[in-house]
C-alpha cells in the first residue's frame, strides 16, 4: 500500500473520533460516504440538513418528477393521434402532481439513510467549520459538538446564484422564484417570464408551459444551452417555440418592477426595449460553489473564483482534505460529484493517488423532447484544432420514431477525419439521455468511428440513429435520403 505522507507523519499516530468526515450528504458526499465504508474506513457524515443534497431534493428528482407529469398531460392531449380518444375534459390536479413529487424525494432520501445504516455511516445533522486541519466544529440548533479526523472530504455543493439586477435586491420576494421556490411552486403561474435559458430554465420553461403558463425565456447569450452542440441549442429553441414558448435570445433583463398586479420586466435586445409582464419571475442564471462559513482560509485550504482548488486525485493544497462536486467548481453535474467522491474516498482510505477522468462526462438536459452530449462540440473540435467530420441523421424515417410518435430530433457525430477517432456525440430526441452512454463508453475507450459501424444496433429502435449518424460521417449512411 502506497503511503501518504500524512499516515507517514506523527499525526497519524494520533487518536481521532473517526477516520473520514464528509462534509455534505449530497450525491457527491453520500456516495463518497459509503464508499469509504466499504473500503474500510470509519465515517461521518455532516450534513445542514436534508440527505440527498440539491439534487435529491431540489434539483435533478423533483423537477424530473415535474416533467414526467407534465409530459403524461401533454401525451393525454394529443393522444388523438395515436388513435386513442378520451371522452371529456382532460386537465391535471396539481396538487396530485406535487404531492408525487414529494412522496419520491422522501422515499428517496430515506433510502439514502438505509444505505447508512447498512453501510455503517455516521450522520451528524448540523453545520460544518473548521477548527484546524483535524477537527471541525458543527453546530445545530445553539448546540455545538467537535470531530475530529484523520481526513476529511468537502462536499457542501452550490448554491443559486441571483443576479445583480434591479428589483431583485433585499431578498426574497412575492412572485420572484428561484429553482429551489419552483419545484416547490404552490400553484402554475398565468404569465410566468424565465431569465435563463440553461439547463434549469428551459427545463422548467418546458414544465410550466406544458401545464398551460405563457412562458418566455430571456437568454443573455446568442442561443439557449449556451454550452451545448449549436446543432442541439438551434434545435431545442425550435422545438420550444413550436410548443408555446417564447425565446428571446441575445436579450437581458435590464430591471424588474411590481404593481399591484403584476411584475413588469424590462428586457433589452440590442437596441430595442420592450416590457413584460409576468405573475412570477423565475430566476434561472446558474449556481456559485458552495464555501460559506467553512474557515477554509483558517487551514489555508486554496480557493478560486469557481471554487475549491483540487489536483486530479480530489486533494486540497491541504494533504488530508479533499474536495468533490459543485464546491470545486471543475463541472457541477451530481453524477460528476459521484464519480469524483468514489475518487476521494480510495484516495483518502488507501492512501493512494487514483486520478479522475473528466473526458467523458455526459450532458443531459431533460426537456420533452430531451437533448443529451459528451464529448467536443463540432466548435470545440475545430477550436482544438481538430481536422474534423460530422455525420448527422434524424430520427425522423426511423420505423421506431414513427410507431412510437417521437419523431423530432437528431442524433450528430463529431469525429476525427484521419483516424476517425469519436470525439463528441450530441442527441436531440425521446430517450437521448439513456442513449447517450453507448457514446460516453465511445469516447471513454478512444473508439473509432470504423468500430462503432461495427457493432450491430438492434432493429427496430431510437439507437439505429446512432448507427447512421456514425455512417454519415463517411456519407455512407443507409437510410438518409
């Protein structure tokens, strides 16, 4: 076993309450938690308060819980063209629609403390600073107790970022929503206006409008998804728009009013103002590493705009403290904060210095229909200085597309034209977000474009779009016409 250099030193001879404290029971902290247990390691989590983190209880679950109602009403509304008539007037009940949401994040977080129980995790409810290197300090209601541990492990997350706009100072506000009030929203706002048109914005632009809001979205950038496939943002702004919503791209929010009946948000396009009225407000800009209060700088922990500074394997410039997930700032995704928290917790417990790989990470976005990517964007490659080639089929001839109805949507390849290695895949259509592991695995194993023609897709389904797509970029594809 490879020593580190702090089981080498005096310290290590020390008595600690615990072996590992992980700061943070979200999906970086927990899995990192249980992990380090079943390596060995005697652990604790910390966390202020709901297991599960942001994602488990605002974020990733209860908005996709959101989504799936609202895409089983719009599949009720439209089921006429499957052949299937419903007799009477359909409509939804909202409260049944949150009281589902709230029942799978309960069930959810509990398993997250079944598995603690199991795993024999330690949870500590409370807030978290640091005292030294070894010890922290948590309090909780006036009540305050210290840990101390051989190593520890930030996982504290983000919070919401509210941008400096007017109108939106002092706090919270009647009628102003961030995520977090929006998969809690008590009722389906009439007019409600989205500044941001990222991941969180669209996706409850997509919501909202489903379940009868007249929603616009004000983007600040020249396309909504700003950080994905210009092929994937030109083809979600269609689709968006074609169900209702609004999209004002290359436009900001210049400040927000209330009258007695509604917001009134002044949006700038270039040169030209206009005002829009809206019941609610949601603002949807992005989210800031968590770092508040921590002491960092007590222990001399380095920090940055984006977060916590790490190496490769998850330390700190601090040997025994590492940092995993949205605190550090390198991709605020929960699956990335997993991934990274089975990274500390082998380093920390082994002593070891396991790198993580941050090649191939897919992007999901969980619109109707959904948008999935990993890997280069056809920009990236060619800004890299990639000699590139792009194949790209529709869903749209496919036998699968057409007997289930989802017909919308694209799958491209973004490849290497020597040597034909796969260098990003980008998805629009039912399903993509399952879909798009065959590529992360593509781009994860360096494959070719010659191997992935190779491999038989089965017929009929979504994934032969996959398989055509890798064609075109040989302009060999079978069915495009």
């Amino acid at each position: 076993m490879v020593q580190t250099k702090e089981q080498a030193s005096p310290m290590a001879q020390e008595k600690f309450d615990t072996d590992i404290v992980v700061i943070g029971g979200g999906p970086g902290g927990y899995v990192c938690a249980i992990r380090a247990a079943q390596l060995g390691a005697k652990v604790t989590v910390v966390e202020k308060e709901y297991l599960g983190g942001t994602c488990l209880n605002w974020g990733c679950i209860p908005s996709k819980a959101l989504i799936a109602s609202a895409d089983a009403y719009q599949s009720v509304l439209h089921s006429n063209a499957m052949g299937v008539k419903i007799d009477g007037k359909v409509s939804f009940d909202f409260d049944t629609i949150t009281s589902r949401k709230d029942k799978i994040v309960t069930t959810l977080r509990g398993g997250v403390g079944i598995l603690f129980k199991k795993n024999g995790v330690t949870h500590v409810e409370g807030t978290a600073k640091f005292v030294d290197k070894n010890t922290i300090e948590v309090e909780k209601d006036g009540k305050k107790q210290k840990i101390s541990a051989r190593n520890f492990i930030v996982a504290t997350g983000s919070t919401i970022i509210v941008p400096k706009i007017p109108g939106l100072e002092g706090g919270q506000k009647d009628g102003i929503w961030t995520s977090d009030d929006a998969v809690m929203a008590p009722f389906v706002p009439k007019k409600l206006v989205i500044v941001g048109g990222g991941v969180i914005g669209v996706e409850f632009a997509y919501v909202f409008n489903a379940l009868g809001s007249d929603v616009t979205v004000v983007e600040m950038m020249p396309k909504i998804i700003p950080m994905m496939d210009e092929d994937c943002s030109t083809e979600l702004g269609k689709l968006l728009t074609r169900q209702g919503v609004k999209i004002m791209t290359g436009s900001a929010v210049e400040k927000l009013t209330k009258n007695k009946k509604a917001w009134k948000v002044a949006v700038k396009s270039g040169t030209k103002e206009e005002s829009l009225d809206a019941d609610v407000v949601l603002v949807a800009v992005g989210r800031r590493a968590f770092t508040d209060n921590l002491n960092l700088e007590k222990i001399g922990v380095k920090t940055s705009r984006t977060g916590i500074d790490v190496g490769e394997d998850m330390r700190t410039n601090v040997d025994n403290i590492f940092a995993i997930g949205d605190v550090n700032g390198i991709i605020q995704l929960a699956h990335v904060a997993s991934y990274q928290g089975t990274v500390a917790a082998e380093n920390a417990v082994r002593g070891g210095s396991r790198k993580a790989d941050h090649k191939a990470i897919p992007n999901c976005i969980y619109t109707v229909p959904e948008v999935a990517s990993v890997g280069l964007t056809e920009g990236q490659a060619k800004e890299q200085g990639y000699d590139v080639t792009v194949g790209k089929f529709m869903f749209r001839p496919l036998g699968k597309a057409m007997a289930s109805g989802h017909q919308d949507g694209f799958v491209k390849i973004v490849a290497e034209k020597k040597y034909g290695e796969v260098l990003g895949v980008h998805m629009v259509g039912h399903g993509v977000t399952d879909m798009i592991h065959q590529a992360v695995v593509a781009i994860k194993l360096e494959a070719t474009v010659e191997v992935m023609v190779d491999t038989i897709h089965a017929h009929p389904t979504m994934s032969e779009a996959v398989l055509e797509a890798y064609e075109d970029t040989h302009g060999m594809a079978i069915h495009k016409a």
